[in-house]
C-alpha cells in the first residue's frame, strides 16, 4: 500500500472513530416548533398552577363569591379543632392502605393468571377490566341497591341459605370496609392491566433458564416475576394510594359519610364543609390534603425507584 492510501486510510478510521463523539455532541433538534408547545402550557397554567396557588391563599382568608378577608391560619385552627377531623385522618389512613393493598395483591395474582396459557384467557381479562369502565357513582348506587340490609339482593340469597345478614352499609363496624371492598372491585382491573404489561415485557429468557435449572413455580414468581415487575408494582402502588387518599366519590354515592361518621374521610369532611358554606375552612382541609398526600407519596416514591432490579 502507497504512502498516501495508508494516510487516506487512517484519516478515514479518525473521522469513524470521532463521529459517534461528535453525533452526542450535536444538538437534538426538535422536530415541532418550541411555540407548539404554548397551547399545552398555557392550558397547565391557568388550570393547574394558577388554581394551586390560590387555594394556599385562600385557605388564610374568609371568602366568598364576591369577596375574600383575610384571617391568616385561623381557618386551619378550625379544621384541626373539628371532632370529625381524627376520626376521618384515622379512616383515610386506613382505607387508603386496604384499597391500595388488596389492589397490589390481587392486581399481581390476577395478572399471573391472565397472562397464563389458561382457557378463555380473553374473556377473563375483559370480565376483569370492565368494573373499570362503569361511572364509580354508578357503580355506588348499584351496591347501595344490592347490598341493602332489607330489600338487596345479597341479603336475600344469604337469608335463603339461613345465613346471617349485615347491614353492609348501615352497620358503623363495616360500612368502611364495605365501601373498601367495593372500591377494590371497581380498581383491580386497572391493577391488573398495569402488572400484565409488566410481566409480558419480561424477556422470556429468564424464564427458559428458570425451567432448566429445574426451578419451581414460586421460585421462579419470587426470583424473577417479582424483581423484574418492580417498575409496575411501583406505578400500581402509587397510583392507587393517591386514589385512596383522596377518595371521594364511591363513598359519597354509597353512605355520604354515614352512618354517623363512621366511614367519612378527609375529602368527605371537606365536601360537606363545603355544603355548609364555610369555603375558607374547606379549601384549608384542601391543602391539609395535598400535603398529606405529597408527605407519602414524595419519600414512597423515592424509596420505590431508588434501587435498581439485580438478579
């Protein structure tokens, strides 16, 4: 090889060698204009944004539709002084730990199954996601008609077989864990879709080398299944505590707090301030609610996702 061919030649291999620097380097250049973006964010501003920061200030004031006095933390003295106030943090806590739970549990189990070579594996995932598409006030009203202590339907099948028959929403003892169990009727299936989505991005590798090494089906769920589903038992936890915390709607179309106080949660007690016309207090039970949710979901969050999967 000629001088010059072998200087072409090295120059060729510098310019191959460099070219993968200099790609990373180059800036991405976006494929929309950066003025797309505007309608999104202004939508996010004046209906995200702005309406956050003016409920922290509205939460210091005494206001109304027409005008706003400003009383510094008075109102949130109020709330924390409310009777209602213990009982509901208490049964926030607790339902927002049962619904989110059984949902992680269940939605993994179910989403074993499903993703199985089962007959009619079809059907039962469309059986176990359509609770999912019914409005929850829906949803509400039909278990307040099937689980009604005197005329519901399951009551009736249950004195036909000579068994006892609660007062699924009328008993103080049970109401919260029947709007729970309803809760987690309606939910599961949104758990279930998330876990199958991240059992099937498994390589299947994993699961061939399982079988040949002679692995049983519980160690082969706990030492692969498991770890490697980390991302969406994160987003399933996640997701379904936030809903728990801050539910509402099932339990206000099913008991409306009752009996009593015995099934209300923050956001009922908020709600029937509301009713009552103390706007103040009722938007300073909002912000004691976003900082309760943000004061476990921020650290859970963090502590979900800070450990990468080993095997």
């Amino acid at each position: 090889m000629s001088t010059a061919n072998a200087a072409t030649a090295r120059r060729a291999a510098d310019i191959v060698a460099q070219e993968p620097a200099a790609r990373k380097r180059r800036p991405i250049k976006s494929f929309y204009p950066t003025w797309f973006f505007l309608p999104a964010i202004v939508l996010y501003v004046v209906f995200f944004v702005i309406p956050s920061f003016s409920s922290f200030y509205f939460s210091l004031t005494r206001w109304s539709l027409f005008d706003a006095q400003f009383i510094g933390f008075e109102n949130f003295v109020q709330f924390f002084r409310d009777p209602q106030l213990y009982t509901s943090f208490i049964h926030t806590l607790i339902y927002a730990a049962l619904t989110s739970g059984s949902k992680v549990i269940l939605g993994f189990f179910l989403a074993l199954l499903l993703t199985s070579p089962i007959l009619g594996r079809g059907y039962l995932r469309a059986v176990i996601f359509f609770p999912v598409l019914l409005s929850t006030i829906g949803v509400g009203i039909m278990f307040k008609s099937l689980l009604d202590p005197f005329h519901g339907m399951v009551n009736a099948v249950l004195g036909f077989f000579g068994l006892p028959q609660p007062g699924w929403f009328t008993d103080p003892n049970l109401a919260l864990y029947t709007i729970a169990g309803v809760d987690i009727w309606k939910g599961v299936g949104i758990a279930t879709l998330i876990f199958m989505a991240g059992i099937v991005a498994i390589p299947n590798e994993y699961f061939e080398a399982a079988r040949i090494d002679g692995a049983s089906s519980w160690k082969t769920i706990r030492l692969i299944t498991i770890p490697l589903s980390k991302g969406a038992t994160a987003t399933v936890i996640i997701l379904s505590l936030i809903g728990g915390l801050r539910s509402f709607d099932i339990i206000w179309a099913t008991t409306g707090g009752g009996p009593g106080f015995t099934s209300d949660v923050l956001a009922s007690v908020i709600y029937k301030q509301y009713q009552a016309g103390f706007y103040g207090l009722s938007t300073a039970g909002n912000v004691v609610l976003f900082l309760l949710v943000t004061v476990i979901m921020v650290p859970l969050s963090y502590f979900l996702n800070r450990k990468p999967v080993e095997l």
